[in-house]
C-alpha cells in the first residue's frame, strides 16, 4: 500500500511540474522591429546606418535580420513584462559574414536593464549555403529575471578584431523568451516596410 501510495504522489508531482511549464509561453521578437535609427554598422564599402542594418534573407524567422554591427549598433529589445519572471533567453544569431567565431560575455556583451549578463561561450559559423552565409542558429543564454514593465535588454559588440580588426557582434535574427508572464516589445515594423 505505501509503495502505491508513493508512486501515485509522484505521479501527482510529475502532473503538477507538467502544468507549471506547460503554463509557459514562447514569445519571439524579432531584431528588425527594434528602433534602428541614430545606428552605426560596418560594411565593407560604406557602412550601413539605422533601417539599413536590416536585411532580407529567405532563412531568417521574419524573413528580415539585423547584420553589420559594431559598437555603434546596439540593439536594443525593449521588452514590457506583466509581472516579475524569470524568462529563459535564446537568441538566434548568424555569422555576420565574420567566418567561424567564438563569442563570450567580453566578445559580445548582453545586459539586461544595464546589467552585464554571464553565458557560456557560443559559436557561429557559415552554413552550406554559398548565398546565404548567415546560418541562423538558436543558441541559449539562459534564464534571466525580468521586473514587471519595461526591461531594456542590449546586444553589442565587445573586445573583439573579428571584422577587419574592428569590434563586431553576430546578425541578430531574433530573441526567444519563454515565461509564464505576459510580455510585449515596443516595435517599429515600418523598419521593413
């Protein structure tokens, strides 16, 4: 009797760990509705400014990516939450046509509300594709805590020579944040438009 007693707990346990994440949310928001404007990227004849750091390409989720960043380019996802959360952060990334490249929390630097964040290393690297080198890729951050209303969250490079020996950060298709609070971004879709 108590070993059923026990595995029915369990089972009782396992259900209500189910709810819980079952409870959570995938919110996707995507780098291209950020505000783009008053930024400075790299480019190799000229260097492209504000929307025109927004690119097409058939494999990113949105079809549009943000791509030739530097210091001068943060972008910046301005994220309002409904409540106080812990979110678990994945960002999709390309190679922003910089080869194979590791990136760290001194190489590319993400804070949350002017907080540096602590992640293990990534890497990027080009995909088979001759035309399309991007080769988007989710890589997770980890779990972050968001405050109830806005949370300003920054991705820009960091002490790197990656790009013609100036510092350059991965294209930004999007960001994933899974909770179970209510989240929304300010967006500028006429970015794209």
């Amino acid at each position: 009797m108590k070993k059923i007693l026990a595995l029915i707990l369990a089972l009782a346990l396992l259900s209500c760990a189910a709810l819980v994440l079952a409870d959570d949310i995938e919110y996707v928001f995507e780098a291209e509705y950020t505000y783009l404007e008053g930024l400075e990227g790299l480019g190799v004849s000229g260097s492209p400014t504000g929307i025109g750091l927004a690119s097409e390409s058939a494999k990113a989720s949105n079809e549009f990516y943000v791509g030739n960043l530097g210091v001068n380019s943060p972008i910046t996802f301005k994220i309002t939450a409904d409540a106080d959360c812990t979110a678990t952060l994945k960002i999709r990334v390309g190679t922003n046509v910089l080869g194979l490249q590791t990136w760290d929390p001194t190489s590319f630097i993400i804070t949350l509300n002017d907080e540096a964040l602590q992640y293990e290393a990534f890497t990027t690297e080009p995909g088979d594709d001759p035309t399309d080198q991007q080769n988007f890729k989710y890589k997770t951050i980890g779990d972050i805590q968001l405050k109830a209303g806005e949370n300003v969250l920054v991705f820009v490079a960091g002490e790197n020579n990656y790009r013609s020996n100036l510092p350059s950060a991965p294209s930004i298709d999007c960001i994933k944040l899974i909770t179970g609070a209510g989240l929304t971004m300010e967006e500028y879709p006429e970015n794209i438009e």
